[in-house]
C-alpha cells in the first residue's frame, strides 16, 4: 500500500466517534494556544501604558530669577498628564511611599521641593543639578521598572534641554550685552585716541612756543650781559675821569697862587691828561650808542617772552583750556618764569625809556661827554700855553671836574639798572629752561600715551568684531541647538507595527512546534501495519510523516488566519510567510518523527529538550550575541534559528537572502529527518527483546 493511502488510513482514525475527531479537533487548535494568545497578550503592550497606575508626587515649591517666577514641577506634572503616558496620582510623598511598598502603583515620580530652584541654579554663583526622583519596586513586576527607566529618561531630557535652554539664552543676551559695552568702550577709546592726538600737537605747540621764548629769553639774558659788562667798564672809566679832575681841581683851586707855576712845569703832563679825558669821554659816548642801539630790542623781546608765559600761564594752568592738564612743577615753573619774565621787562621798559632819552638824561649825559671832550680837546691844545692864562685854566678844568662828577654818577645809576635788567634775563632764561624740558617730557608722555591709545582702540574695534551679537531669532535658534545639540535622527528600515509583531516570528515557529509535537502523541511515528507487512522504509516513514504533515498545514492555515484577521498582523510577504511556514510545519513533523521513531518514549523528552534548546538559542528576543557563549554556540546548528529570522523579513520586510537560506536549511533538515527515520524503520522491522520488553514506555 502506498504512503499516501496509508497517510489517510492514519487519519481516518479520527473520524470514528466523538472523542477522536474533538482530539483531532484540539490538535488543530493547539497552535493558536501558543501562538494567538501569547501573542494577544503582548500584541501591544505600550500602547496601554496609560493603564498602569503611578504615583506622582509634585513638593516643588518653584522659585524666582530675574524677577520671573519659575515652576518647573508645575510645568512637568501638566506635560507629563497631557502625555498620559501613565495613569497618574498626584498624591503626598507618604501615599506614594506606601503605595509603591503595597503594590497601589507600580512606581512613582517626585519632583523635590528645591526641583525649580536647583534648575533655575545653573545661571546664578553655585550651580547645582536638579534631580527627579524615582521610587520602583521590583516585587510589583520587574518590567515595569524597565519601562520607567526609558520613559523617565525623557522627561529628564526633556527638562535638562528646557533648563539648558533657559542658561543659554542668559549667555547669549550676556554677550550681546558684552557686545554693546564693548562697542561703546572702543568708541571711548577713539575719542581717547582723537583727543590724545590733539593734546600731543597742543603739547608740540607748548614746545615750540616754550622754545621760542628760550631762545628769545637767552639772546635777551646774553645781550644784556653784554651792555651791563660795558656800563662796568664805564662806570669804571668815568668814576676815574671823575677823581682824576677832582684831583687836578683841587690841586688847582688850592693851589691857584702856585697854578702858574705849576702849570709852566706840568704843561705836558696837563695835555696828557686833558686828551685821556677826551678818549675816555668818546668811549663813553660809543657805550651809550649801544644802550641806544639795544634797549628798545631789548624792552620788545622781554615784554614778548612776559606776554607768551603769561598767556601760557592762563590757559594751562588757570583757566585748564588744554587738552592735557600740566603737572604741578610745570605749573609752578611757568609762574615763576612770568614774575621774573615782567620784571625784566619793567627793567627792559626802564632801560628802553633811558636808550629813548626820556626825560633828556641820556642826552644830557651825552652832550656832556661830548662837551667833556671838547673841553678836554681843547684843553689839551691849550696846555702848553696855560702859563699865559692860568686863570681861563682853573675855570676850565673846575668845570671839566663838575662834568666828570656828574657823568660818572649818572653812569653809575645807569650800571645799577642794567645789572638788575640782567639778573632778570638770566633767571628767566633759567625758568623758561625748566618749563621747555617739563614741555618737552610732557610731549613724550603724550606720545606714548598716542601710541598706547591707538592700540587700545584698534584692539576695542577688533574685540568688538569678535565678540557675537545676536537678535532675538538668532538667539532663539543658537540656544535651541546647543541646549540640545545631538538630535537622535531614528529611521527604522523596516518598521515592526507594534510589540506582538515583533515578537510573531519567535511565537509562531513555538506554536508549530508544539502542535507537531502534540500531534505525534497521538499518531504512530510509524504506521505498525506497514511494520508489519514489510513495507519499505522509505514508505513507512512518508507514511508516518504524512499526516501530521497534513495536520500542520492546516494549522499554519488557522494560526495565521486568526493572527491575521483577528489580531491585525499585517505581512509584508503574506503569501511568502504561509509557504514558508509549510516548509516549516513539514520540517518540524518530520524531526519529531524522528525522535519518536528513534528513541521511543524518551523521545517525546528529547522533542521537549530540542525545543527548549532552540527557543533559548534562536534570538527571539534579545540578541543571541547576549546569550552565554553555549546557547551562541548551538546557535547555527538548529532549525528554529533559521526559521525566526527568515520570518522576520517576510513578516517586517527586507532582503530575501536569509529567507533562500532557511528554505535551504529546512529542507535539508527534512530530507534528514526522514531518511533518519527510514533508518529507524528498517531496523524496526526486526524484533528483539528490548521492543518486547522495554524498559519505559509512556
């Protein structure tokens, strides 16, 4: 009898009363036991988070910056109700304490009181970090726990930006306003700049000026040495004219009886005398030229130099009109200067009013000179012949004696005045000597203060251009990106609906599995009437494989149905994930025949043992690289691997290759499987004691 017919006498087995066709019934269904229910139950549970009851606990009593009112508890409890992410309470820290102890709620959140102040902290002196505190118990469920963690995770991301964003927007309104105060430092210091460089050329004309009144002042200080040497000379010259002729007068007068005589025997000696006085007087008349010549020259440059310190007295030092204020010894110096400066010119004024005759002295003295030298011309001529006119002698020599008096006084007061004229000169020269190196220090410092002013604003300018001022756009969106700069740009290549969709390529094999596994409890491993009459092997084990082969097909037809229409898994590849799950279903029917026909009743603990070995190792759920290296080891070597992840690309979508290869790999398994159990028919064929007399049967 061939396989199939031999498949169907298998399966017409079932049909014989009530109980059969319920167990054939339940075999049919028992799939969806693992596959729809485990499924349903986890087929979306974060979308029903909302569910999970949570304390919430908000102490915080907020704070103020700036004058705002910041509340940071209030602002996270209304986020976090409109997001409804759980089932919130708003209750006291106790309630939530004990609430979380008894099992009342699953966990709580607690914003402290100091929640706003510690957040609002990070733009004062001492900044401190704001913390939200989570209270779970495992004892309540442990995945729970899980999923805060994630979920907590965001709200203090979500809070730390809004904090962040608030600090950043502080710093950036602070360097505008760095900005702006910079900018307006570095207009400060061009003004600086400017006006250094107009007291530099002020300093540089004070020089000029100071110089040019130096030098007036020492050519007036050296002209009048000159004069007050000469008027020495003369004064010197006419005081011994005048004692000369007083002298010869009073030898004359007191000796009138003896004058004839004496002027008989002193002729010559008389003449000599009478030309000395004629030189000396013509010596004192060049002298007085010069008075004439200098003294007005003189009055003029002292009344400049006494105008000019006078002037740059008032506006440096009295009215402060200069673009840089002098020092105190400059000051001081300048004043001392402008005294002695007009008192030389009160001196120059008297000297320039005797050069200018007034009052007729000067002239006076210079007619009498020139009358001295006549006289004494004449008198020199006269001498050898004075024996015959000693009386026109006495009188003449009386009045050269009274002219010579009278010069060598007034010579004598002229001397006086042109040595305090002198004396003045010279102190001026020396004061205009101090201002012009105070003048000239002061035009150095303002030079280096030019240069240093120069820099500072060229270095203000520079900062100004460096320093960022933002508008309120730009400062909104700076803030934004660096309060919260990395930006976790999620793409998901092939998106899993939900979480029973991810799950369904890890429950659907298990359920395929199980009912294969079921079925063989019930149906022979192999036919014992094939057995019996000596078929082949080949046909005895196709014929045990058949029908729960069959039996599978219909069961991945209702597994997939009721996850489909009842549970909404939606396919990429549908058609692709029902053949393949054929394959699969085939592939399982036939490696648990093998183990039923091999071992027996220890068997069906073998089949149990390989499916807790494949669901451990298949990477259902976590990543197998996480697993301990045994079950990483097995991994490429059982069915189930290949299985989970080639209905993940037919379920979820992506390449095809993982799919070619479980095809190849379960179809090799159940050419295995079944030449295996061949094998295991053959050697059935032959009884021996062990199979009359087992040692365990189930």
């Amino acid at each position: 009898m061939r396989s199939p017919k031999l498949a169907a006498l298998e399966l017409r087995r079932f049909g014989r009363g009530k109980l059969p066709r319920a167990a054939l019934v339940a075999i049919l269904l028992l799939p969806l036991l693992y596959g729809a229910l485990y499924l349903w139950s986890f087929w979306d549970p974060y979308g029903r988070l909302d569910r999970i009851p949570v304390a919430l606990v908000n102490d915080d009593r907020g704070a103020t910056v700036d004058g705002k009112k910041v509340n940071a508890g209030d602002d996270i409890t209304e986020g976090l109700r409109e997001s409804a992410v759980f089932d919130w309470h708003e209750v006291s820290d106790a309630e939530a304490r004990e609430g979380v102890e008894d099992g009342t709620y699953y966990l709580s959140l607690t914003m402290p009181a100091d929640f706003s102040e510690r957040i609002s902290s990070s733009s004062g002196d001492s900044p401190e970090t704001g913390a939200l505190e989570v209270r779970t118990n495992d004892a309540n469920n442990y995945i729970v726990g899980q999923i805060s963690r994630s979920v907590f995770s965001e709200v203090r991301t979500a809070a730390s930006t809004k904090s962040s964003r608030s600090f950043l927007d502080k710093i950036f309104i602070s360097f505008s306003d760095i900005h702006d105060a910079t900018e307006k430092a570095a207009k400060g210091a061009n003004d600086l700049k400017d006006g250094v460089g107009k007291a530099k050329k002020g300093s540089d004309d004070l020089v000029d000026g100071v110089g040019k009144t130096k030098n007036g002042s020492s050519g007036l200080a050296t002209g009048l040495k000159k004069i007050d040497s000469g008027a020495s000379e003369l004064v010197t010259g006419t005081r011994e004219i005048a004692n000369g002729t007083q002298q010869l007068a009073d030898r004359v007068n007191g000796a009138a009886a003896q004058a004839r005589p004496y002027l008989r025997d002193n002729g010559k000696k008389i003449g000599d005398t009478a030309r000395l006085v004629s030189d000396t007087s013509k010596a004192a008349q060049h002298n007085l030229d010069r008075i004439v010549e200098r003294g007005p020259a003189a009055r003029t440059a002292a009344h400049a130099s006494a105008d000019r310190l006078t002037a740059a007295h008032t506006k440096y030092c009295e009215k402060g009109e200069g673009l840089v204020d002098p020092t105190p010894e400059v000051c001081e110096g300048l004043k001392d200067a402008k005294v002695a400066a007009a008192d030389v010119a009160v001196i120059a004024d008297d000297l320039a009013e005797i050069a200018e005759d007034s009052g007729g002295d000067l002239k006076k003295l210079d007619a009498q000179l020139k009358d001295l030298q006549k006289k004494a011309d004449d008198l020199a001529k006269r001498a050898p012949h004075l024996t015959s006119d000693v009386d026109y002698a006495v009188s003449k020599i009386n009045e050269l004696n009274t002219g010579a008096q009278k010069v060598a006084t007034g010579m004598s007061e002229l001397h006086k005045g042109i040595t305090k004229s002198k004396n003045g000169a010279v102190s001026l020269d020396s004061a205009l000597g101090r201002i012009k190196k105070g003048a000239t220090d002061l035009s150095g410092g303002l030079y280096q203060l030019k240069g240093g002013s120069k820099e500072l604003a060229s270095g203000l300018d520079k900062g100004v251009e460096q320093i960022p001022d933002y508008g309120k756009e730009d400062r909104e969106r700076r803030t934004e990106v660096m309060a919260d700069p990395v930006k976790l740009a999620s793409q998901s290549l092939h998106k899993a609906a939900n979480y029973g969709t991810g799950f369904a390529p890890y429950f659907i094999p298990l359920s395929l599995w199980v009912g294969a596994m079921v079925a063989y409890m019930l149906i022979q491993p192999m036919n014992r009437r094939a057995l019996a009459a000596g078929a082949s092997a080949w046909r005895i084990a196709f014929a045990g494989w058949l029908p729960v082969a069959a039996i599978g097909l219909l069961q991945v037809a209702a597994l997939m149905s009721v996850l489909h229409w009842g549970l909404g898994l939606e396919m990429a590849r549908a058609s692709g994930t029902v053949a393949f799950l054929a394959l699969v279903t085939g592939c399982f029917a036939a490696i648990i025949q093998w183990l039923n026909a091999r071992f027996g009743a220890a068997g069906r603990i073998l089949v149990l043992a390989v499916l807790m070995l494949q669901l451990t190792s298949a990477g259902g759920t976590y990543p197998v690289q996480t697993s301990p290296g045994f079950f990483n080891a097995i991994h490429p070597y059982l069915p189930m691997t290949y299985v989970v992840e080639a209905l993940r690309r037919l379920i979820t979508g992506g390449g095809m290759g993982p799919v070619w290869q479980a095809c190849a790999v379960l179809a090799a398994f159940t050419v295995g499987a079944l030449a295996l159990t061949a094998l295991s028919a053959r050697r059935k064929q032959v009884w021996t004691f062990d199979r009359l007399h087992p040692e365990l049967s189930l």
